[in-house]
C-alpha cells in the first residue's frame, strides 16, 4: 500500500482521478476537445471527458435549457431557462474545479470552424439536426484533414443495443446505429450511450495515438 501511494504522489495525479486508468491523466491533462453543441450528445460528452481526465474543452452552444431537454441532457430542474453551454460550465467546474473551459455563446456556422476549434487535439459533433452533421463533418474534413471528428448518428429509440457500433473511416468516427430518426423518440439511457461511445473513442485516441 505504501509503494502505491507513494507512486500515486510522484505521478501527482488529483484524487478525483486516482482510480482512472494508470497513466491517463498525465496524457489528457495537457489535452484540448472542442463539443459542437451541448444537448443530449454533448453534454454527455462533456461530463465523461471532464470525469476521464480531459484537461481543456470548448464549448459551443446558443441554446436555453427548457424542460423538455431533462429527459436526456445532463441538466437540472435549476437550469431551465439557463444557457446550456453556460450551465454545463458550472455543472463542469463542480466535478473538476481545474479543468480549463472556453465557452462560446453562439450558433455555429461553417466559417466559425477554423477560429474556434483551430487548436483542438479532437473535435466532437454533437448537432441534432442531420444538416448540421452533414456541414460540420465536410468543413472540418476540409480544413483540418489531420484531425480526428467524432459523430453521433443514430441514438434514437429504446433498445437495440446490440445496433450500437463505432465506424472508422480515416480521421471519422461515427458511433451509433446510423438509421434510427427522432420520430422514434428519445430515450436517456440510449442518447446517453452514443454520447459515452463518442467519449470513450476520444479518450482512446488522446491515449493510445
């Protein structure tokens, strides 16, 4: 038990992450993930990277929690009527007051790309409408070629675990069974797993690449 604390000391790593993965923190610590968008995906997102260990996030959103959104989005009854991206910080500082936040209170458009996330390690898509999907993707993908994206597609319904996968197509990641729609409904236990797929691909990729 000594010997381990003692390890535990030398790698300096907070006890809010002392039982995450050996190494982690000293590799996504000193990372940066932009999220486009914090509804039911990045909200999500935000709150696994911020528990993993990710060091720097920048967040995008215009949006006003209502309640509508408490079924699936990792807000609160206190946050109605709040910004999202502005709440989310908080809900953010509270698991870990020392990860660093960008917040940017706007709707994002394909100019808006290049300025805001330039400096990003990972870029995570988090849009609702497939539109947006569609020119985020093809942006990035123009201008940072180099650069991993991390799409959600598909999250709808109940069920249907086992249709949940993670595509890889160079530096575009895609997780989610890529054919449910929103007429299906939305449901948090699987808005919540896409969003933690998404998560996890970033981490692995911070880690291992």
């Amino acid at each position: 038990m000594k010997k381990q604390n003692n390890k535990k000391k030398k790698e300096n790593v907070p006890e809010i992450f002392s039982k995450n993965v050996e190494g982690s923190y000293a590799i996504l610590k000193n990372k940066t993930v932009g999220i486009a968008g914090c509804g039911g995906l990045g909200s999500n997102i935000a709150v696994a990277l911020t528990r993993s260990g990710i060091g720097n996030l920048i967040l995008v959103d215009y949006d006003i929690i209502e309640p509508s959104n408490l079924n699936r989005q990792y807000y609160f009854q206190k946050d109605i009527g709040e910004l999202k991206a502005l709440a989310l910080a908080n809900i953010l500082k509270e698991i870990n007051p020392d990860v660093n936040l960008e917040v940017h209170i706007q709707e994002l458009k394909p100019k808006d790309v290049s300025k805001i996330f330039k400096n990003v390690d990972i870029l995570m898509e988090a849009f609702d409408k497939a539109e947006s999907k569609k020119w985020l993707i093809d942006t990035w993908c123009q201008k940072f070629p180099d650069k991993p994206i991390i799409c959600g597609s598909g999250m709808s319904g109940i069920g249907k675990t086992d249709m949940l996968k993670v595509n890889t197509s160079g530096n575009l990641i895609v997780c989610g069974d890529q054919f449910s729609t929103l007429k299906e409904g939305l449901s948090a236990a699987r808005v919540a797993i896409v969003a933690n797929m998404q998560a996890n691909e970033a981490v692995n990729l911070l880690i291992n690449k």
